[in-house]
C-alpha cells in the first residue's frame, strides 16, 4: 500500500534522516532484499525520511544501470512504508545530473539532493546556471543542495541567498563542514532555507537555526538521534546535552580514530555503526575504496558498552 506524504517544503524539512547505505554482494550488485528490509527497518524506527546516492550510498562508484535500479528500489520501498526519501543525483555535469533527475522522477522521489560537479572547481555564473538547467529538469520536485569541499568551492552566503531567491524549490541543504559562525551567516542570508548539519553537534546547530541531521549515527541507534532532535526542537537543550555528549565522545573516542589510523572513508565508517546497531548492510565497499571489517565493529561496540551503553539501547527517553 502506498501511503500519502505531504510534499516537502522549506518550511516542513526537519529531523533525522539516516543515510542508505547500498548493500552489496560478493559480486559488486545490488542486495535487493537487505536494501527493502532495511528501509522497512527505518520506517519501524519512526524517522523523518532517508536518502541515498550520497558519499554513504556510494554513488561515485554507481554506472547508469546500477543507479536506476537502486533509485526504483529505494523509491518503492519508502514509499510502501510510508518514508519520503530523497535521491541524489550528483554528476560530473549538467547532462548527467539532468539525466539522474529524470530518473528520480520518475520513480517519485520527493526531493532531488544534489553536490556541485566535483572535477573542476566552479565559478559563481556556472553555478548559478547549473542550479538553474537543474531546477528547471527537476519542475516541482524539490532540490535540496550537498554543501561538500570535495566540490573543491564553497557556495558562500550572499550566492546561496541570491539562488534561494532566484530557485524557490532549493528548500534544503546539507553543510557538514561549515562551522558555527558559518552557519550563523547561512542562516542570516538565507533564512528560509532548511539547513542540516552533523551528528556530532546537532545541538549546537539547532541553537543556531538548523532543523535536522543527515544522520550516520542513526544507523547505530536512531533513537539517540531522534531525542536529541525532539529535545531540541521543543527548546528542552539541556535534556539533550548528555545524549549529544555520547554522540560527540563516539565519533571523537571511537569513529574519527578509525578514520585516521586505517584510512577508511565515509561509507566505511558508516557501515560499521549500522553493523553495531544490529543493521545487515554488510561491510563490503566498492573497490578501490578500503572496507571495515569485523574487527573495526567490535573495537565500536566494545567503546559502546565501556564508555556510553545508552548508544546500544533502543529504550531512549525523546
């Protein structure tokens, strides 16, 4: 049964949407039954919507085919359980990005996330011009902008401001690496625009604006996720302080060391939270990009249950 969502706005983009991770198997396709369960799995954890052809889908390492058969997948199972989702569509240029959107539409995404294209830098025009041919592919279906240096440029404020001005179906934007003063500015230039920061200081964020995460840590345990957003967001900080000091000593004590010491990147380290949390996503990462293996999940789980058990309960107070 299909269930009827409200279709996203600025004004209703919020909360925790975890990224979807693509299992793979041993012979580099898609695992149809663990990527339906594990939407069915989010849906049950009661979360705003979800996404993938991010960094943690991997969708640099996607051809064509792989992509439209993931994007029907994702699109008819969140929506059989009732979960907007949203697709990215990122490209080496205009052409392919056009071309994913129309993919996207038409298995209904709700909303189109998109970085800039990432091989050569671009200058304020084209950026303009690229959200532009974009927005016009995609029509009515929302764009929602992947703010990432591997773009290797920065939309700064003033430009974000004007291309909300010009696009008023741009809602959203993902900004993991701005810092709190950045984000002020955002806010400031753009004071509509639903902006969605990181886990690690959701807290911090949403005193400054943001509404939302999109969420690793929801992989581990949506539910942390989701208090710290509901405490949040009803104005109770100071109930959610302890569950985002767990989050924040996590990724700090136990996530960024990995990333560090054995070079893994970001669908890597995301893989292994959702293993600890009980998720079946598997470890396997595209080549040439490094996979976690079992041993990086238990030193996760054993920091869990020595340093902040509440990271493994599903009992959370939000």
């Amino acid at each position: 049964m299909i269930v009827n969502r409200p279709s996203l706005t600025r004004s209703n983009l919020n909360g925790v949407w975890p990224a979807l991770i693509t299992p793979w198997t041993d012979d580099d396709c898609i695992d149809e039954a663990k990527l339906v369960a594990e939407i069915a799995a989010m849906a049950e954890e009661g979360v705003h919507g979800t996404y993938t052809g991010g960094t943690t889908g991997e969708f640099y390492a996607q051809d064509d085919s792989t992509f439209e058969q993931l994007t029907e997948l994702a699109c008819d199972a969140a929506h059989r359980y009732g979960l907007p989702i949203q697709i990215g569509c990122t490209g080496l240029s205009t052409r392919i990005v056009r071309n994913r959107v129309r993919t996207a539409l038409l298995h209904r995404a709700d909303a189109i996330q998109l970085a800039l294209p990432f091989w050569l830098a671009l200058a304020d025009a084209e950026v303009i011009q690229f959200f532009e041919d974009v927005a016009d592919a995609a029509g009515d279906t929302p764009l929602v902008f992947y703010q990432t240096t591997r773009a290797k440029r920065r939309i700064d404020p003033p430009l974000l401001g004007e291309l909300c001005q010009k696009m008023p179906t741009l809602i959203g934007m993902k900004d993991p690496g701005c810092d709190h003063q950045a984000l002020r500015l955002i806010v400031a230039s753009a004071p509509d625009l639903a902006v969605f920061g990181t886990d690690v200081d959701l807290l911090e964020r949403m005193r400054l604006g943001a509404c939302g995460t999109y969420s690793s840590v929801a992989g581990l345990n949506a539910g942390v996720m989701l208090a710290i957003h509901g405490h949040c967001a009803a104005g109770r900080f100071d109930l959610a302080e302890p569950l985002q000091d767990a989050v924040r000593r996590l990724m700090h004590e136990a996530i960024y060391p990995i990333a560090q010491e054995d070079g893994l990147l970001d669908s890597a380290l995301d893989r292994i939270q959702r293993e600890v949390g009980g998720g079946q996503m598997g470890l396997r990462c595209q080549s040439p990009y490094r996979s976690p293996t079992q041993a990086h999940v238990e030193r996760v789980r054993q920091w869990c249950e020595r340093e902040s058990p509440a990271l493994l309960s599903k009992k959370i107070s939000g």
